[in-house]
C-alpha cells in the first residue's frame, strides 16, 4: 500500500515539473524575437511588392474623439487610430514552430519591411500623436498577416454652407490614398466594420448625426489610384442661437412698440426707445456675425435680423407721421383732414363745370354766325355777308371754339368716370379725419399683428427646409 502511494505522488510531481517546463520554454520571453526578425528580414527587399499580382490592404478608423469644428477656417480636427492590414508571405513564421501566434514590434521595424504608402491625401495637416513615445506600432501573424496602427491627430476640410445658419448641418471628409501605389499594386478596401466611435462624439455647438463611407477610383496621368472616404455628418446645435438671438431680438422688436402707449407730446422718449432698440438690435447682430466666416448669401438669420430692424424702423416712421398729425391738430384746432378734404374738394367739383358760360357763349354765337354765311346777318342786306370787323372776327375763331368746346366735354367725361369710381371705394359724405391718436392705436394692433404673421411664415419655411431631425 505504501509502494502505490508513493507512485503516485512520483507520478503527480513529474507532471507539475513537466508543465511548468513546458511553460517555460513557451513564455514570450524564451522567444529569440531578434533572431526570428533577422531570420525573416534575410534577403528582404522593401522594395518588392508581397505579392506579384498586388496588394489588398483592408483599412479601418477607430474614432477616439472630435476636438473642434471651426467655420471660420472651414475644417475640423479629430483623433483616430488607423489601421491598414495587409498579407505577406514572406514574413510568416508558423514553420518556425515557435510558441506564439503573432509578434508585437515597434515602430522602427516598420521601415525595415514594405508599406502600401497610404496618406490622409486631403489633411490640411496630421501628426502621430508621442505620449511620451511615438504611438505605432506592427503586428506579425504566423501566416504572414501584418497589422500596422497609427494613433493620428488629423485636421481635414469641411464643406460648409451657412444659408440655413443656426439650422444647419455640415460634412467634414478624410480621403485615404497609397501615395506611391496605383490599382496595379494596391488595392484599398474597407474592412468590414471601417469606422469603430471609441466613445460619443460631444461638442458644444455640434452633435454628430452620422457617417458614411466610399470608396472610388481616381484617374491620374500615371495611372488609376483607389480612393477611401469617410464622411461624416454634423448638426449644429440651435439651441444656443435661440436663446442669445432670438429670443432676446423679439424683445427688443416687442419693446419698440411700447412708444404706442405714450403721448402723442412725448416725442423725446419714443424716440429715444426706438433709437435705442435699432442700436441693441444691430450689438446682437454683429455679436453673431463676429464668429462666422464673411459669406455672400444671405442667412436663416440675416432674413430674422433684416425683417427686425424693418419692424423697428416702421416704429420710427410711424412716430414721424404721428408728429406731423398732431402738428396739424394743433395750427388747425381740428383733426387733420388731409384725405377728407382731397375727397371734398372733389364733391365740391362734381358737378360744376368752369367753362358753362363759354360753352352757352359758343351756342348762341353758332346760329349767328350761320346766318352770316347764309347771308342772312343784320338786316338782311340782300343776302350778302356784312363785312365788318367783328363779323370777322367771330368767323376766324369759330373752327378753333367748336374745337376747344369738344375737347373740354371730352375731358369732363373722364374727369366724371374717376370722380365716380373714386366715390365708390370712398364716400364723400364720410367724415374721413385721420388724428395722431387713431394712427397709434391702429399701430398697437397691426404691429404685432404683422410680426405674429412673419413668425408664422418665417418658422414654417425654415423647419420644412431643414434636412436633419428637430
């Protein structure tokens, strides 16, 4: 019994020394990965492509973050990881039998073995982030597999377009390329899920709304070149617009309507507030206009501010026209009856014609003048026409009064189809007086009547316009 005991505790003691010994000899640390590099890097040309026929190197981009939109330059910049993959059969190493599926190196034996050259071809500028070292690194599989990641900063263009500012949306591409490698060697493809958000994209004036990817074919004079792009979709946040323009515009248009309540005498206080409000109004405006680029179309908010300062300057055209009644009221003790007395005047004239007594002058000088070129003038004087100065007279200025005298009552035909369709739209028996008084108070229902109506119009056209959700 003591025999078997003891054989088996042999037995257990063998196989724990035997596992730890086999553990050892395939930790990471007894692999020879200089000797393994050399052996694989022996006769390595980088000039040589891996494969005869080409190279498909699959790429991908781990977005770590956004740092910043700016639409002054026109362009955001964002931290990524990039990843290109690519087959190479001649760094595989599966037939070395060594314990380890793939080798993790450094940065510096990248530039020992080919590189598809792939670029940010569109960066307005890029840099591989060193904290404190240079963040690169490669990967080796034992079938040949070479993994190589970037952790890039990248700044790239944005296609920005205010005519819907604050509601608008923008899209900032990056555009992948081999610098150095056409179709004929380097085929790009994006691996199967190409863009990874590490975490959500949060800016203070934006939200990402989306991406997408594409993928095209460029043709040089050298050649024809494979394209990567990934775009990706901003929305800009309004909320702050509303509240630091919007709102506090409204209320400067709103205030500017309280001159209405005031003495038609308070001249001095309507207006200071009008005045004040167009220069509090024009402060808000350029306080905006301050952070955008100078474009030459007009905005969203260009339309808002314009009709604004529209509304405000009514404010001080209709002050001036109150003031001008009231000086009327006061030199004529009266209401200011500019219209009503127009309309008077021409009840007055109606039916008075001015040259009646020319015209009856003309019917009674017609039948004499036709009996003195009948012959028939005077006394008779045996048919024979008196030749005397005023018989003259009145036959060299017949033809020129019967002429006048139908001209005249042509005229007054005109004249009395205008007075009457004038009468129709305006009855004369109306007392068509317009005070200072009845001009503010038609004021404090139409103003905000036609700013409630612009409101409506303005909102409704700009949120059917918007492509984004509210």
């Amino acid at each position: 019994m003591k025999n078997w005991i003891w054989v088996y505790f042999c037995v257990v003691f063998c196989s724990i020394v035997d596992g730890s010994v086999k553990e050892k000899k395939c930790s990471r640390n007894s692999i020879n990965l200089g000797g393994i590099i050399d052996t694989l890097l022996k006769d390595y040309d980088t000039h040589l492509l891996p494969e005869a026929e080409g190279v498909n190197v699959t790429i991908e981009l781990h977005v770590q973050g956004v740092s910043g939109i700016s639409e002054i330059t026109g362009d955001f910049s964002l931290d990524v990881m990039y990843s290109e993959i690519w087959q190479d059969p001649r760094l595989a190493f599966k037939h070395m039998n060594i314990c380890a599926t793939n080798i993790t190196l450094k940065s510096d034996f990248r530039k020992r073995i080919w590189t598809p050259d792939t670029c940010i071809i569109n960066s307005k500028s890029s840099s591989i982030h060193s904290s404190p070292s240079e963040n690169t690194f490669v990967i080796l599989y034992e079938n040949g597999l070479v993994w190589s990641n970037f952790r890039l900063n990248v700044k790239t263009p944005c296609s920005v377009n205010l005519k819907m500012f604050p509601f608008d949306s923008l899209s900032c591409e990056i555009v992948l390329e081999s610098y150095s490698f056409n179709t004929d060697e380097v085929r790009l493809t994006w691996h199967d899920v190409p863009i990874t958000m590490m975490e959500k994209v949060e800016l203070p004036d934006f939200d990402l709304i989306g991406w997408s990817t594409d993928h095209q074919r460029l043709e040089y004079p050298n050649g024809i070149w494979d394209r990567a792009k990934v775009k990706f979709t901003f929305a800009r946040r309004y909320g702050f617009y509303l509240f630091q323009s919007y709102f506090p515009t409204s209320l400067t248009v709103i205030s500017s309507w309280v001159g209405f309540f005031f003495d038609v005498r308070s001249v001095s206080a309507r207006i200071t507030l009008g005045v004040s409000s167009l220069l509090a109004l024009t402060f808000q405006f350029g306080n905006v206009l301050r952070h955008l680029p100078r474009v030459s179309y007009i905005k969203c908010l260009d339309v808002w501010m314009i009709f604004s300062v529209i509304f405000i300057f009514c404010t001080l055209v209709e002050l001036a026209i109150v003031c001008q009644l009231n000086r009327w009221e006061r030199e004529r003790q009266i209401g200011s009856k500019v219209l009503g007395h127009w309309l008077n005047q021409i009840r007055k004239t109606r039916k008075k014609e001015p040259k009646d007594e020319e015209k009856s002058l003309v019917r009674k000088r017609i039948p004499v003048l036709s009996q003195l070129k009948s012959g028939g003038g005077g006394g008779g004087n045996n048919g024979e026409v008196v030749d005397s100065p005023d018989t003259k007279q009145i036959c060299n200025n017949f033809q020129s009064i019967e002429h006048e005298t139908y001209a005249y009552e042509k005229k007054s035909g005109f004249c009395q189809r205008i007075q009457r369709l004038i009468y129709s739209c305006c009855p004369p028996d109306r007392d068509w007086t317009v005070t200072s008084v009845q001009v503010d108070r038609c004021s404090m229902i139409m103003f905000p009547l036609s700013f409630l109506i612009f409101n409506v119009v303005y909102w409704s056209i700009y949120f059917m316009k918007m492509d984004r959700p509210m």
